[in-house]
C-alpha cells in the first residue's frame, strides 16, 4: 500500500508540474513580441534606469532636415 501511495503522490507531480508548465508556455510570432512581453515582465533597476537616462541626454540633437533650414533661412 505505501508504494502506491508514493507511487500516485509522484503521477500527481508530475501532472501538477506538467499543467503549470503548459499554462505558462507562451509562443511568440516575432521576437519583437517577445521582447515586448519580456519587457512587461521584467523591472528595470533603478541605477540602470538612471544611466540609461543620462547616456540619452548625451546624444547630441539631430540637425534640422535640409528642407527646414532652407524653409526658415538658416
């Protein structure tokens, strides 16, 4: 009876294992969306977030196109 019962204790985890695992699979068609998913369920640190922030108002502005500059006499 006792090998039975670890016998049935054991199929019960591997179904339970088996169903979480099959609701949490998820396909995706592009990386885009999966990177888009990743994104909705990762949070980025602060520091990093920081940085990141700070290294974008480094970039230098893009110039005016050519058509603007003509249009307004610069």
């Amino acid at each position: 009876m006792n090998s039975e019962s670890k016998l049935r204790q054991k199929e019960e985890q591997i179904q339970t294992e088996e169903s979480r695992q099959a609701q949490t699979s998820t396909e995706f068609a592009t990386a885009e969306e999966l990177l888009r998913h990743d994104l909705a369920q990762t949070e980025v640190p602060g520091v990093v977030g920081d940085r990141l922030n700070e290294s974008i108002a480094k970039e230098p502005k893009p110039a005016k196109a050519w058509w603007r500059r003509f249009v307004s006499g610069d």
